[in-house]
C-alpha cells in the first residue's frame, strides 16, 4: 500500500496559504471602502426677538411653512430658554458657554468689553472660534454678536474696524445696502430712512411695498446663498452663521408678509395684566417700543393698549416672523442645491422671546417665560425619530457644548451647559435639566413644572414661584401658598447664583 504523506502536506500548506492571501486582501479591501465620513458642516441661523410662536409650536394662524418644515424633519425644542433676555448678553452666554458673573455681562456692549479686546486667548473667544480652531472654515453674515455687522461702534457713529469676535471668522460679511451702516440697516424703514435719521419720529412697523430685498434680511439671505455657493468647494468643513434682524422693531415686512394674515383673527394674549402678588418691578414700561414715538398708542403698566391696536402690532409681528422664515426657506434651498444638506447640522435659534402684550409688556426684558422661552430646532444629517418634538429644558449654554459633541470634538471643561445630543436621537429622554437667567436684578429657575425667581431689591416680593401645570400663562405668583416647594427648589437655584447681585 502506497502512502504519500509529503504530498497530502504539501497540498495542505498550499491550500492554507491561499486562504490566508485571500483573507488578507478581502480586509484590505474592505478597509479601504470603509473611509470615514466627512465632518458634518455647521448652518447656524440666530434670529431676533424670535419666541416660539410659529405653527409647529401649536400656533395654527402662523405662516411659517420652512421653519415648521425643517422642524418635522429634525427636532423642535418646546422648553428652549435663553440665560438673559437682551440681545448681546444672550448671544454672550450662547456663543461661550458661560453664565453672566457680573452687571456688566447684562449689557449689549459686553462684546466690546471682552472679545473684542483680545488680540489672543487660549481659550476659544466663542463657539465660532472653537470650530475654527478644530479646522473649520468659519464664515458669519449679518447679526451674530450684538451689533448688526458684527463691529463696535454706536448707533450713530461712523463705522469702525474694531470686530466683536476678533478670533472667530475666517470671514465676516454683510451688506448694508441703501441704509449706509449696519445699524441703519437693523432699523431701516423701505425707503432708506431709519430710526435714527427720523430722530425716532417712526411707526413701529411697516408694511413696506418693496420685495425681500427692499430690507436688509433679504440682502443677508443673497450673501449666505452666494457663500453657501462658495463652500461648496472648500476642502475643509465649514461653520457658517447667519443672524437675521426680523422680528426685532421695528416690525417691518414686505406687504405680502402682511397679507397672509387677518388682522381680526389675530388672537390677543392670555396673559393682559401683572401676575397676582407680583411687584411691577418685575416688569418694565416698554421703552424700547416706546421709542418709536409714531406709534398709535403708548404701552404702560397703568394701562393696557386698546384691543385693535395690539392685533394691528401682533399682525406687524406675524408678518416679520413670516419674513424671516421666508428667507430661512431660500438659505436652506440653496443648501439643497448644493447637494450640502445630507452632511450639514442645521440650527435654527431665537435670541430670546417678546411680551406681546403679555404681563402689559411689550418687549423682552423681563425674568417671564413670555421673554426667556424662545424658538430652538435642529436637524441633523443622520436624525432619528425626526418629527418629534423635545419637552425637555434647555438652555442656550448647553447649545455650545453640543454641537461640539455632534461633531465628535472634545468638550472644553470650562463650558458650564450640558451636551443633549442624546435628545436628538432619542427625543423622550429623560431630562432632569434645569435653566437659569439673569435680569432686573434677579436670577430664576426654570423646571418642567416651575419657575421661582429671587430678586435682589428692597421692593416686595423679592421671590416669584409659578407653577406652569396649573397657570401656563404666569397670571399668579404663588410663593407664599408654597413655603415646601420654595425650600426645595431654593437649593438647586444656589447652584445658578454667580454672585453678580450680591455686591450691588
């Protein structure tokens, strides 16, 4: 019998050596299909004075068909809150991640007090900076900071070179069109004049008979569509920030943004007097509104403006915010077509809310819900459960940290907000979070069922509780019915006091 081990050996190895080289290649092969996805791109949209008042947040009569769509296509936040309710200190603790630590945080310069004299940090001067720094391009267009170009100078000054963020873009833009300057052009009337030059002998609207144009978003909205154009071929991802001026006074729109409203239809405010046990000086007597001294009627909290008068200001309002979600709409068709959309995280953010008559108030200013909720949706390329809004609470601190996290960046400890990316892709996610603000010499918490302010002044009370399942539209402070809830709840507002009141 003939036996041939050597062969059956041999045969053998070879065998193995195949499948090995086989199995070698078939990796190889599929480590080079396997490339890493390009890092997402950021569009972040900041939009004056905007509160939640659009049609996926419940209000029906609204006309804001691409807000709402990119809502039903990301994540809409119902308990978004802004840390302070005025335009610069808000976009301050939004774009840093910080809460206010002194009196001088709570003012519209605090930009020009801080970034801007920096020549260089080691940390980053602002969430624009810190994508930057990660090697994004970075490009802002319009109202981003406070002022409306981005530079320091005052309302009726000439313009200076002196940028609020001196760190953050690779490049600025903005186009003030006829109205010379960018503060003209942030209360520029149709045709060129503005708040300024008319000495504030102005209306508080307009229905303008001009097309989008004819107002400064509609020249914003053509330079983020050409830069959108231009980014397309930039090597690198880019973080772009778009801050339009609608709805902030005046309440100016194209006539047509008008006529998608009836005036008569127009529902008042459920909140038309000072909450019950509260101090007027929680509130304020509209002079920012009142400014514009062509004004049918004047605002006060003696007093509430005539029923006809507040619709004709809520339609003003309406048709700014259909406006703005007008140009919201082109800005993310240009990205469509630009075949960007599918890897860009897209944000849309108000600055904070508006008293639309609420609380006798017209204007921010104020520690209510009516001036500290504001509008807040995200969508992200790989979205799950999209549709969905998120009940939980949020705070403009927390957007920093983020979006940071939804582009796999290491989170700066420094930051005091909390990433909720885990709400994007699970919407009903628990969230025990809690939001503070600043204002009027007072700080407030905010929970999912209370808001309980303390005020650091002489007039009584000192200390406001509202309880939202019972009283939505804040009508009663109910601090003394409650002596167990405010103890409680005292604890964790400690945590909010950065000591800016103490020493005043």
């Amino acid at each position: 019998m003939n036996h041939f081990p050597p062969c059956r050996i041999s045969l053998s190895h070879e065998w193995s050596i195949f499948i090995w080289l086989t199995l070698f290649y078939f990796l190889i092969a599929c480590n080079e299909d396997k490339t890493d996805p390009p890092p997402s791109n950021i569009l972040f949209i900041a939009v004056d004075d905007l509160r939640p008042q659009l049609g996926i947040y419940g209000h029906e009569y609204m006309v804001t068909p691409h807000m709402d769509r990119l809502a039903r296509e990301g994540r809409w936040f119902t308990h978004h809150f802004v840390n302070v309710p005025t335009c610069g200190p808000s976009r301050y603790t939004m774009l840093t991640s910080k809460y206010p630590q002194s009196p001088a945080e709570l003012q519209n310069n605090i930009f020009e007090k801080t970034t801007a004299l920096n020549t260089s940090t080691e940390q980053p001067e602002s969430l624009a900076d810190a994508f930057r720094r990660n090697g994004y391009y970075t490009v802002g267009i319009g109202k981003i900071s406070h002022a409306a170009d981005g530079l320091v100078y005052g309302y009726t000054d000439p313009v200076s070179e002196i940028r609020e963020l001196p760190q953050s873009w690779d490049e600025f833009h903005f186009d003030s069109g006829k109205w010379n300057t960018g503060w003209n052009a942030f209360f520029g009337y149709a045709d060129g004049e503005n708040r300024q030059s008319m000495n504030r002998q102005v209306p508080p609207y307009e229905a303008g008979a001009v097309d989008d144009d004819g107002y400064p978003d509609g020249l914003t909205t053509q330079l983020a569509i050409h830069q959108i154009q231009k980014l397309k071929n930039k090597p690198q991802p880019f973080f772009l920030a778009v801050g339009l001026f609608k709805p902030h006074l005046p309440f100016n729109a194209p006539q047509k943004y008008w006529d998608m409203y009836d005036e008569e239809n127009i529902p008042l405010t459920n909140a038309p007097d000072i909450p019950l046990h509260t101090s007027k000086s929680s509130f304020h007597e509209s002079g920012e509104f009142n400014g514009y001294q062509k004004g049918d009627e004047k605002a006060g909290l003696d007093r509430q403006i005539s029923p006809s008068y507040a619709r004709k200001l809520k339609q003003a309002y309406c048709a700014a915010v259909s406006y703005a979600d007008a140009q919201i709409g082109k800005i993310i068709q240009a990205l469509e077509t630009s075949g960007l959309a599918d890897n860009t995280i897209i944000v849309v953010w108000g600055d904070h809310g508006w008293h639309l008559g609420d609380h006798r108030v017209w204007g921010k200013h104020t520690l209510s819900d009516y001036a500290l909720r504001s509008t807040l949706i995200i969508k992200t390329p790989d979205m799950v459960s999209p549709g969905e809004p998120s009940h939980a609470i949020i705070e403009s601190t927390d957007i920093y940290p983020t979006l940071l996290d939804l582009t796999h960046q290491e989170i700066p400890s420094t930051l005091i907000g909390q990433s909720f990316k885990n709400i994007l892709y699970q919407p009903n996610a628990d969230s025990d979070g809690l939001a503070y603000a600043y204002f009027r010499r007072g700080i407030s918490m905010r929970t999912p069922k209370y808001r309980l302010t303390r005020y650091f002044r002489d007039e009584q009370p000192d200390t406001e509780l509202y309880d939202y399942d019972s009283d939505p539209y804040e009508r009663r402070n109910v601090v003394k019915e409650n002596p167990q809830i405010v103890d409680s709840l005292m604890v964790l507002w400690k945590n909010g006091d950065t000591g800016l009141f103490h020493n005043q």
